[in-house]
C-alpha cells in the first residue's frame, strides 16, 4: 500500500517532574492557576505526529510518505528520516518560519502538561495531495492526523473529491475545532482513530451518538491505554485487544503514534483488523519503554519474541515473514 501521513512536524522539548501535578492544584483556586515546575530533565527530541507515525513504519519495513510544512532547521531531520525508510519530498519547506515546537512536562503519573508552537506548521494549509499522489503513482490511503487545522479539512475535502480513502485522526485538535469541522473530518473516512476521551469528545461536539458516527465510518478504532484497544464495525461484535507486557514505563509520549504506524503497516500487510491492533499495542509498548517517541529500537527477533508471548505463537508466525531480516 501507498500511505502518504499527514500531520504536525515538530521537535519535541520533553521535560519530567518529581512529582504530582495533582498535589499543586487547589480546589477552589482553579480559576486563577499560576504554577511554575521546576523538572529534573530536559530531552530535546525529534517529534510530531506525522514523522512519528512515519518513522514507526518505516522501521517496520514500509515506505510511507510524509506529508506536512517544516521550517530551514528541518535538514538534520529530514536525513534522520530518510535513513529510516521514510519518504519526506512531499514535506514543504517555510521560508520564514521555524519548524513546531511541543514543550511537555510529564509527572509521576506520567500526566502530561503541554503547549503547542504551530510555526510552520500553519503553512501545511497550502498543500495539495495529488501532487504527492502523481509522483508516488498513486494513494491508496491517506491519513490524516493532527495538523493546522485548515490543512486537515482541505486534505479531508480532497480526499474525497479525488475518491482516495482516508483515515481521520484528529486527536489533540478536537479540543480546539468546533463541531462543524470535526463533522467534516470525520463523514466518510475509512478509519477513525481517537482514544477514549476523544471518543466522546468527538460524540459531544459533533452532536452523534456513537452509532451514529460508526455509521458515517468503515472502521473506529479506540484506543483504551494500558488496556489496549477497541476497534468496531457497524453489525459486528467489537474486536479488543489488550497490550503487551512493558519492561518498563519510561515516557507515554509519542505511544498512540507508535500504535497508529503498527496497525497501519498490518494493514499494508493485509492483516486482520485484530492482528493489525496487535502490532500497533506491541509498537506503543516499545515506546513506553523510550524516552522519546522516535528513539526505540526495534530488534525483530526480540519484537517476535515479544508478540508470541503477549497474542500467541500462530500471531507471531503470521507477522514474521513482514519484518524481515
């Protein structure tokens, strides 16, 4: 398969607090917060939901397409990704603005708090995909996942113009587009990936039920955290699958990316739905382990190793001929 993603390109500033962010809040003071943190550590990491997704697929074997606006700093990351199997000549280059920039300070609970610089990334609004599809011979899906947000409902709009099936991942930029969008992204596409909170997020903005939006979609698949995922089918029994065992629990950043390039490299392999959540639960749990959302490393022995244990002997025998040497 030909799958071109499209998402935020950004460098990740990743920073850990020794403790809860929980204990800091005052009940009654919550409309007047004014908090400062002082953290432990400070990781600058390649980052974004476009080129982690990528590179989760590339490292797998595919060659996916990345699709998005950086700024002049992006050279040192383009080769980075290009070295690990991802196609970046359909990334736009801004000649005025930096590459995004995601600063994230994680507690003990591995809670999260986290600001967004856009910078380039509001640029990726001017980009056509059939372009990107006449060079590559063609798409035969496109993701779209968390972006300017024009960009993600022009790239929705012509994906159904042009008839290529997409796959709809809003996820962060449901808290910041109304519902009228969110319909847009949403009608139509293949697959819906959200976790739980944006389930219902996405069920309260849009005005749905949850039926309702499973009959607008081919396939919605919920990630549930350390319980794994939910995928369903309009008239078909739910399909869960639960999460590997971790050796660790490193950072979470970068984990539901991580699953989103496993399920859609099954795919490209023409996995069962089931197997395809399988691969993308085993993918997140080596990002857990990593600080960073890019810097696991996948052995495909241990990976194998690993899957038989978590989905069984037959699951791994049937993933094994995709990975590899």
């Amino acid at each position: 398969m030909r799958i071109a993603v499209t998402g935020s390109i950004a460098t990740d500033h990743l920073m850990t607090f020794p403790g809860r962010f929980a204990d800091q809040l005052v009940a009654d003071q919550l409309h007047t917060v004014s908090l400062s943190f002082l953290v432990d550590t400070l990781d600058v990491r390649r980052g974004g939901v476009g080129p982690n997704i990528c590179f989760g697929m590339g490292v797998l074997g595919l060659r996916p397409i990345l699709v998005g606006a950086a700024g002049a700093d992006f050279a040192d990351y383009r080769a980075w990704l290009d070295r690990h199997g991802v196609d970046t000549e359909s990334v736009h280059i801004s000649e005025v603005l930096h590459t995004a920039r995601f600063v994230c300070t994680t507690d003990t609970d591995h809670n999260q708090i986290a600001s967004f610089y856009t910078g380039a990334m509001s640029e990726a609004r001017q980009i056509e995909l059939q372009p990107v599809a006449d060079r590559v011979g063609g798409l035969d899906l496109v993701l779209i996942s968390a972006d300017d947000p024009e960009a993600m409902v022009r790239h929705t709009d012509e994906c159904r113009s042009r008839g290529i099936p997409f796959a709809a991942d809003p996820s962060q930029q449901l808290a910041r587009m109304g519902g009228d969008d969110i319909r847009l992204l949403v009608e139509g596409a293949d697959y819906l990936f959200t976790n739980e909170y944006e389930a219902a997020l996405t069920e309260t903005k849009t005005g749905w039920s949850a039926d309702e939006i499973l009959a607008k979609v081919g396939t919605r698949v919920t990630t549930l955290g350390a319980q794994g995922v939910r995928i369903d089918r309009a008239g078909e029994e739910p399909i869960l699958v639960g999460c590997p065992e971790e050796e660790a629990k490193v950072d979470p950043t970068g984990v539901g990316d991580a699953f989103r390039a496993g399920f859609l490299s099954g795919l490209s392999w023409d996995l069962s739905l089931e197997r395809a959540a399988q691969v993308g639960c085993m993918l997140a749990t080596l990002v857990i382990e990593t600080l960073g959302p890019q810097e696991y490393e996948l052995r495909r022995g241990h990976f194998t190793e690993r899957f038989a244990k978590a989905y069984g002997q037959e699951a791994a025998s049937e993933i094994q001929p995709h990975l590899g040497g």
